[in-house]
C-alpha cells in the first residue's frame, strides 16, 4: 500500500505541489471497488426468446440492441467507480501542499539593531519601522527563534515575541553576517528534519560584510534577505578627537568631522560639562574630512562634547572625551650634583626624588612621569633597558652628561634611542646663545624676544653625531647644548655638557627653571581621551590606581550605572567591561570611599558611514537565497509556501457528479 500511496502522489504532482492524503489508509477501501466490477461482468440476467416470421428483421434489432446495452452497462459502471473513487479519497481527506505531509516548519527571525538602523526611510527610523511590520505579518500560532546583535531567543510564542521586539533597543555591536550565519546554525541544529525558514532583516552596510560564499547550498535552509533602505545616505558625523597640542596652561584639541556629502556646512559646539566653551563651522567643499581646532584651559579637569547638527543620524551627533588635570607630577632623579633641581620641582606642583645610582630601586621607574639622568658616570645595563621600556610607554626622559662620562655606557644608551653616538669632551668656554623661542618648552616663556640677553655659558660639552634633534638652546659655534628628540609615545631631552658649577654657569641662569618646569610639566601623558563602546578597545581598562583590599568601583551616571569585573595589580586596576555602558557618555567611577574622575564612551563610528551593500544587483544568487525589500511581502510568501489546500469538497463534489451522472445514464439512455 505505501508504494501505491507514492505513485499515487507523484501523478498529482504539479510544479512541486503533492496532492497528500491526511489518512491515507482509507485508501484501502479502494479493493472493494472490485464489487461492482463482479455485479456488471457477471449479471444472471437472460434474454427470452419469441418466435417471429421475419426472423431476418430480428436478428439485425437483436444485434443492435445488445451493442446499445454493453455501452450503458460500461458508463454504468465507470460512473459508480468514479463515485465510488473520489468518495474514498474525499474521506481519505486530500490536500496540496508544496513539502510533503510530514514536514515541519520552523522559522528563525534576524534583526539588525546597530546604530545604523536609526536612519530615516520612507516611514521613519528603520529599526521600529521593521518592528512594527514584523508584529502586523508574523503568524501568531507559530513558536519562531529570534536573533538581535546582542541575543538570541529560541521558540517564542507570539507574545513572548512581541515583547521582545517591543523592548528592544539600539546597540553597539555589530554582526558579520559570517557569525551570524554560524549562529543561526548552532539555534537550529536540535531541528535536523525540519525545514527552516530564515529572514535576515537590516540595511545590510558594506562593514558587516554580506558574501554569498557565506550562504550554504542546504535544501533545507531558505534564506529570504530583506534590505531596509534609508532616504538619503548623506551623513555627518564626529569621527575622533585628540590633543593636537600641548602647552602648560592650555591645550589645543583637534576634532576631526566625517560627510559623505561634499556640499555640506554644519555648525560644530564644544562644551565642558555642558558650559558652552567654542563654536565654530565646517565645510566640505573639497574632501570629505575636515579638521577642527579648539584652544582649552588646561588648569582643571575638562568634561568635554563636541557637538554637531544632523539630521540623518542622531547617535553620533555627539562625541565624549575627558581630561583629567593630575594632582601631582612624579619626578626622579638620578644620580650626581642635582641639588638645584628640587628648587625648581616644589612640593605644591611635584613629588620629586632624588636618588644615586647605587640606591636606584627599579621598580619606582615605572610611576614616573620625568626620570633625569644627573651627571651619571656609568649608566648600567638593566637601568638602560628600564629606561627604553619608560620612554616607551611614553616617559619623559632627560639626560645630562657626566664629565667623567663612560662613552661605551652612554652610547649603547643612545644608539637604542636613536641618538646617535657621543663623542669626547671639548674643553672649551663657550656661550649659549642660541634660544628657540618657539619651541613648546619655551614658547611664552618670554613677552618678547630679548636682545642685551645676558649669555650663559659652559665650559665643556661633548660633540655628537647622529640624528639631529630640534634645538632648544645652542652654542656660540652653531652647535647644540639641548635638544629634544621624539622617541615613540615619549619624549628625550639631551644636553650637551654636564651642568655642576664647575663646567657652567648655567645654574644661575634665568633660563634653568622654566626650561627644567616645562620638561617636568610636559611629561605628563594624559589618560585616553575616551574609549570606544561594541569594539575590542571596549574589552578591558587599566587605570592607575591603588585601591584598598576590599574597595570595589563602579562607572555611573544618570541613565546606567553598574559594576565592572576588576583584576587588581601593584597600583593598578584592569576593568573588564563586557560589553557595557549600552549608552555613551560620562561615567563616574567612584567606589563608597572615593571618586576617582570621569570615563568617557562613545559609540562605533563604522556604523557612522552609510555604505551599503546592493542586494538587489548581485547576480547568481543560489536556489535557497531570496532578496526582498518588504517585511510583509517575506511573511506572506512564508505562510502561502506552508500553507495547505485541503480538497475534501471537490473530490465529494466529483462523487456526486458521477452518481448524478450514473442517475441521468439510467433515465434517459434508452434502449
């Protein structure tokens, strides 16, 4: 029976749909059709004979009243078989259908919730457009999994799903559409016989990488792609800010702002905490980026946003930064005839050390802010590989050489850096002459430039060769006694001869504070500006601090607040953020003891560049991926591939056909 049930099905199949029974064993009621075959083959029914005269006349109307009667008796019982056949497939209950009767359905939802979603299409933002649409169209009878970019939901029922796309919100992750294709595998792999349906729902930009190589050749799997298209992707946002320059008193911020759009102006605000500080415009006349500067007080903290106008998007209308004035610079000297120094590095402003070679603990070198090297004789190998790492890490260092130098010591130190080699002392009185006036370390140090300036000057100095530095003071014979050199993040500051009394006057001079000020003042490398939310710099925060055993900090402010994990080292605190704030902004990060200042976060500015990638122009798209703008037209077309057609009422409307038939052949086909 079963193979009679299946070549039964492949002679109703039409253009992929299979008529299918819903009992099929019904179907063995067919056997007894074999009944009124017996009754109208075999019928007991005789002819009586009469006598007549013209039997010529008679044999000619017998012959053709026996060919009148096999013909009635046949559509007699062709009509009941009939009948009788589409009365027993009608109780047999039939239906069409596209799959065959035993599979099963289950439809997996993606919506992509970045920031870029919050553009403006025909009815509004994308995203609670899409929401909306989803809730008119999706069937309510049906357990469906969903995926956003933070979570996936397995099984919803209708309510649970409503409320689901009801609560949710914009995000700063994102999802290649390789993970999430891996993803919607891993939600469906306890579903290995039923046929799953995806609908992968979101503007599809060119960041989160759309490849069809991605797409598996699975029978099984039914892709339908819809791509949710804004009005106008000509957008303007705040890409970066960071410290263009930096002077004692003040700093110069840099902002640099993002248009897809050349013909475009719009204003740009900086605030701190709110308190408008500049205003200024920016056009795009001939590239797409364009870089601000605005001047700020560098004499207490700075709570900073810059602010623009635009309206395509409005989640990176803003960016956050902080700065954070320090307390106290960390100074450390080493070595010999530095008593001067600790006039100039007062307690107010400094905590400043002064220490000999031979009593160096290392692991000091690392919290500094400024090491000096004082007229050190010999400069031993562990210190110059702590010193690299210092500079490095952006430390400050300077070096003043001894008269008794080790040229061996002091040029490995040098060749490291980059400085070249220093060669052998020159004993001879020269001025210094030559000031850079501006040079960040002296630049408005002085009102104007001074003509009777009273010289300082030395009595020995070593000559170097190698990479020129930019000179900060020079001597009488067009040579330099202190430049200043760029070593990475850090900074290096070398002079050429050594400074005690007995080789220069340059002590007394005026130019010794504020020269050894701005260096000391000048190593102070400021925190990070902000940190990025839904990216890999938004992992992890090292922060210096010492915090007590059980203190325990937290980053706040009026929207969020929450508790981050933290690892703890010698003076040292890593947060690890997990994905929080949701929000950007100033945070507080304080414990129930202290605050210790503000972080700032800003969204992804990827998801600032309305790029995308175009569905509909892609060619060879496989047999299982389909491409549509429409949410509804997807769920319609979904529910119409699984719905069925039942025919219980045409094969009972056949039967009766036939009987009428049969009715008509008995009262109207006359012998």
């Amino acid at each position: 029976m079963p193979f009679v049930l299946h070549i039964f099905e492949l002679l109703v199949k039409v253009k992929n749909l299979y008529m299918q029974l819903k009992h099929p064993e019904i179907l063995y009621a067919l056997f007894f059709l074999i009944i009124p075959i017996i009754v109208h083959l075999f019928q007991l029914q005789r002819f009586k004979k009469t006598p007549f005269t013209n039997v010529q006349f008679l044999q000619k109307l017998k012959q053709q009243s026996r060919k009148s009667a096999h013909l009635k008796k046949w559509l007699i019982l062709a009509s009941r078989l009939l009948a009788l056949t589409f009365l027993i497939i009608a109780f047999a209950q039939p239906f069409i259908a596209n799959f065959s009767k035993d599979t099963q359905h289950h439809t997996v939802i993606y919506l992509d919730n970045s920031y870029s979603m919050q553009a403006i299409g025909d009815e509004g933002e994308l995203l609670p457009r899409a929401v909306q649409n989803l809730l008119k169209s999706l069937p309510k009878n049906e357990l469906v999994s969903f995926i956003n970019n933070e979570k996936s939901y397995k099984d919803l029922s209708y309510a649970a799903l409503k409320k689901t796309l009801l609560d949710i919100g914009y995000t700063p992750r994102t999802l290649e559409f390789k993970t999430l294709l891996l993803k919607i595998n891993q939600l469906v792999k306890d579903k290995p016989s039923q046929r799953i349906n995806v609908v992968l729902i979101s503007d599809f930009q060119s960041l989160k990488n759309f490849n069809l190589s991605h797409f598996e050749s699975n029978s099984r799997i039914q892709y339908n792609c819809v791509q949710l298209s804004p009005k106008t992707t000509h957008n303007t946002s705040i890409d970066s800010v960071f410290i263009s320059e930096k002077s004692l008193s003040k700093l110069q911020i840099g902002v640099i702002v993002r248009s897809q759009d050349l013909e475009n102006e719009t204003a740009v605000s900086l605030y701190n905490n709110k308190r408008l500080i500049g205003k200024t415009s920016v056009k795009f006349d001939d590239k797409l980026s364009q870089k601000l500067l605005f001047d700020i007080d560098f004499k207490k903290d700075f709570k900073g946003q810059i602010q623009l106008n635009d309206p395509t998007l409005s989640f990176d209308n803003s960016f956050y930064f902080n700065i954070t004035k320090p307390e106290k610079i960390n100074v450390l000297s080493i070595g010999e005839n530095g008593a001067y120094l600790s006039r100039i590095f007062t307690e107010d402003e400094f905590h400043f050390k002064q220490t000999k070679i031979q009593g160096l603990a290392y692991n000091i070198l690392s919290e500094q802010h400024c090491i000096i090297l004082h007229e050190i004789d010999v400069i031993p190998s562990p210190l110059i590989n702590e010193l690299l790492e210092f500079v490095k890490k952006g430390g400050s260092l300077t070096i003043v050489p001894s008269p008794e130098a080790s040229l061996k010591s002091y040029n490995l130190l040098f060749q490291q850096l980059g400085l070249g080699t220093l060669n052998s002392l020159n004993k001879q009185v020269l001025k210094i002459t030559d000031i850079n006036y501006e040079h960040p370390l002296l630049k408005n140090v002085f009102k104007k430039r001074v003509a009777n300036f009273q010289y300082p000057t030395t009595k020995t100095s070593y000559s170097r060769h190698g990479k020129k530095g930019i000179q900060i003071l020079g001597l009488e014979n067009k040579t330099s006694f202190f430049e200043s050199f760029k070593k990475g993040e850090g900074s290096v500051y070398l002079c050429t001869s050594p400074l005690n009394e007995k080789a220069s006057n340059f002590q007394q001079s005026s130019l010794i504070v504020p020269l050894f000020y701005n260096i000391a003042r000048q190593s102070f490398s400021i925190p990070k500006l902000y940190y990025t939310l839904g990216g890999k710099n938004n992992t992890s925060v090292v922060l210096p601090l010492q915090l007590t055993s059980n203190e325990i900090v937290s980053l706040s402010n009026k929207q969020e607040a929450f508790i981050p994990l933290q690892q703890r080292s010698t003076k040292k605190i890593k947060l690890i953020l997990n994905n929080k704030p949701v929000q950007s902004g100033h945070f507080k990060l304080k414990s129930p003891l202290h605050e210790y200042g503000q972080l700032a976060f800003n969204y992804p500015k990827s998801e600032s560049n309305l790029s995308y990638t175009s569905l509909k122009n892609i060619a060879n798209l496989p047999e299982n991926l389909q491409i549509d703008t429409d949410i509804t037209t997807v769920n319609q077309r979904l529910t119409e591939n699984q719905k069925i057609n039942w025919l219980f009422k045409w094969f009972l409307s056949l039967s009766v056909v036939f009987l009428l038939f049969e009715m008509l052949i008995l009262k109207y086909f006359k012998l």
